[in-house]
C-alpha cells in the first residue's frame, strides 16, 4: 500500500512563496497594463498561454476525460471562475494594490455562508463573530475619504461574490480528477472569454505583448507551485504563510506605483485578516480533532 509523502513544511513554504510571488507579479503586469485592454481580453491570453502549458499534461492523463460526471456544475464553475477573473482584472487595474489583496482575505468569510445556505453546512456562533469582524474591517479599510467609491471597488465586492461561488462549485466536484479540474478552467476560460474578448479586442502594442503572455506564463506557474505546496506543507502551516501576500502586495504597490497604504487601511485589514485567521485555523482544528470515544 502507498503512504503519503512525510511532511515538510520547509519545502512545502518555499513552494508557497514561490506561488504568492508568481500571483502578484502577473497582478502587477496587469495593474500596469490594465487600462489598455479589456479585461476579458487579458483573461483569455492568460487561459490561451496556460492551456498551451498544460497540454502536455492533459495528453498524459487523457484517460481520465472517458467518463466525466456533473457536466453543468463543470460548466457553472468555469462561469463563475471567467467573471472572477475578468472582474479581478478589471478591479486591480483601478484600485490600490493592497486593498485588493486585503479585500480578497474576506473570500473564506463570504464562502462560509454561501456553503452555509447552499451546502447546508452548520457555522457557529464564533464563525459568525469572525464574519461580522471582518465586515466592520472592510468599512474601516473603505475609507470613502481614501478609497472613494468607484467601479474597481464594485468589481472587487463580484470577485469576492463569485469566486466564493467557484469554490462552492469546486467543493462538489472534489471527486473529479485533478486534471480535469484544471483542464476544464483553462480550457473553459479560453472558451468562455474568447467571444467576449473578440469584441473588445485591442490591438496590442508590441512591447506589451511579452508581458501580456508572462501573465499566463506567472499564472500557469503559480498554480503548479500552489499544488506542490499542499502536497509538502501542512494546511494549517500554509494557511498562516498565505498571509504574507498582504505584505507583497503593499510592497509592490509602494514600491512599484507608489501606492502609500493609511492607517485606516492597517486598522481595517488587520481585522479581515484576523477573522480569515480565525475561521481558517478553526476550520483545520475542527478537520484534525479526532472523534470522540465510543
């Protein structure tokens, strides 16, 4: 019988780290060129690059597609995943770096209740305090008087909406083949955002083209390095360690378009951030904590 890999959470952060760096810097290249082309046209570049990268990996586990179950709930993930993306584009070319990562730690929060009301999943009364927690950290970080309302911020509230969707979705297809996971988002992601990106389409300048690309390159990567992440590391050891991408995120954005976080913004985040803490490392608790004795 096959054992699992030991544990080595080392290994298992540096692949990590590798996969928040990878993330933020295809962000920041469309931070930077994201007022220039439509966002759905970003999206199906990163999807047509990331398809061309994973083909080799879709020939060799080809058998898998033989039999594959739960078409629609394929089809609804792929959906909710293009207007993730698509907003999330949309929303980091047009807000600071680190209010969008910060806003995005709200994501465990919001899929909590979804799978609350979807799932018939049961939250506690402390879930529920981390959840109005991280509500009052959010109005605190908004600071109309330093983050005026705009079309960014809405866009980032429907990337927290449907990506919390996605992984509803994703959670119901647990039993599905890695690969057909990841082949179905590529593929469904070029498929989706093709049309869309067909009549948005910019003409691209030429010395935007590499970094265009790079973006799917760095996604595609980052993917890869989350996997090898989990399949070393702890869950509870890199569900701490993720946090560090708020860190990232407010250097990139100081150092890189001069984006100077207030305290508003450290106060606020610092909830969102506990709460998520909070709930996560409860979750992996609840996940460890052996059964009662008969």
């Amino acid at each position: 019988m096959s054992q699992d890999p030991p544990r080595d959470n080392i290994r298992g952060g540096v692949w990590l780290l590798s996969d928040l760096a990878l993330n933020i810097w295809a962000l920041a290249i469309v931070k930077a060129l994201g007022l220039d082309y439509a966002a759905v046209q970003i999206v199906f570049l990163r999807a047509l690059v990331g398809l061309i990268l994973i083909s080799p990996l879709i020939w060799r586990g080809r058998a898998s597609f033989k039999a594959i179950e739960h078409f629609p709930l394929h089809a609804l993930r792929v959906a909710l995943s293009v207007i993730t993306l698509s907003a999330s584009f949309y929303a980091i070319a047009r807000v600071p770096f680190a209010v969008f990562t910060a806003m995005n730690f709200t994501r465990p929060l919001v899929t909590m209740v979804m799978a609350a009301l979807i799932l018939g999943e049961t939250i506690g009364k402390r879930r529920w305090s981390a959840a109005a927690i991280a509500l009052l950290g959010v109005l605190i970080a908004l600071n109309p008087n330093t983050v005026p309302p705009s079309w960014g911020l809405a866009a980032l509230a429907l990337v927290i909406v449907t990506g919390s969707g996605a992984i509803i979705a994703t959670r119901r297809l647990r039993s599905a083949p890695e690969i057909v996971l990841m082949t179905f988002y590529t593929a469904g992601l070029a498929a989706f955002a093709g049309p869309f990106a067909a009549l948005n389409w910019t003409p691209i300048q030429p010395n935007h083209l590499p970094f265009l690309l790079l973006v799917g390159v760095f996604a595609q990567s980052a993917q890869l390095c989350f996997l090898r992440a989990h399949y070393f590391g702890e869950a509870g050891f890199l569900s701490v360690l993720s946090y560090l991408s708020l860190i990232l995120s407010v250097s990139v954005g100081y150092f890189a378009f001069g984006e100077v976080p207030t305290l508003s913004f450290w106060i606020g985040a610092t909830l969102v951030v506990s709460a998520a803490l909070w709930v996560t490392l409860r979750a992996k608790q609840s996940i460890q904590k052996p059964p009662p004795a008969p």
